[in-house]
C-alpha cells in the first residue's frame, strides 16, 4: 500500500502541476489577446483622434480658400474700375494733348 500510496500521490502531484501550468498558458494567453485588444484600441482612437484634426485642418483651409475666393471677386472689381477710371484718364489727356496741338 506504501507504493500505491505514493504512486497516487505523484501522479497526483503531476496532474496539479499540469493543471496549474495550462491555467498559467491560458491566462497568459487571455493577458497577451487583452493587451493586443488594448494596444488596438489605443491605435484606434490615436487614428480618431488625427483625423479629428486633419478634418479640422481641411475645416480651416476650405474657409481660407472661401475668403481668398472672395477677395479675389472684390480685388478683381476694383482693378476693373481702375482699369476704367485709367481709360478715361488716357482719353482726357489724349482730348487735351489734341487741343493743345490744334489750339
């Protein structure tokens, strides 16, 4: 009975230390699947996160591009009237250079 006594108690033994082993590779498993789930998560939010800010970006530049449009239509009327104002001008000083030439 000693020897059977101590068989069972080994086989016992090993059988608590397998147990206890694969409960270690499972947990360790489970750890690894839940750091790799946390690391995903973090990578998704930081990609959230930029393209909050290159949307905000795009944001900004299209209004840029909005007043600079804008600006452009009123620079470009008032080169217009310029452009009138300098003909008129060049007409007159024609007008009077005539007058003074026959005058």
């Amino acid at each position: 009975m000693g020897v059977a006594l101590h068989t069972g108690m080994d086989v016992g033994l090993r059988v608590t230390q397998g147990l206890l082993l694969g409960d270690a590779l499972v947990t360790g498993a489970f750890h690894g699947v839940r750091q790799h789930q946390i690391t995903q998560a973090n990578a998704v939010s930081e990609v959230a996160a930029e393209l909050a800010r290159v949307r905000r970006l795009l944001a900004g530049a299209q209004a840029d591009a909005a007043a600079a449009r804008q600006e452009a239509v009123v620079l470009g009327a008032a080169l217009d009237a310029a452009n009138g104002r300098a003909a008129k001008a060049e007409a007159g000083l024609q007008a009077l250079a005539t007058a003074v030439r026959e005058g």
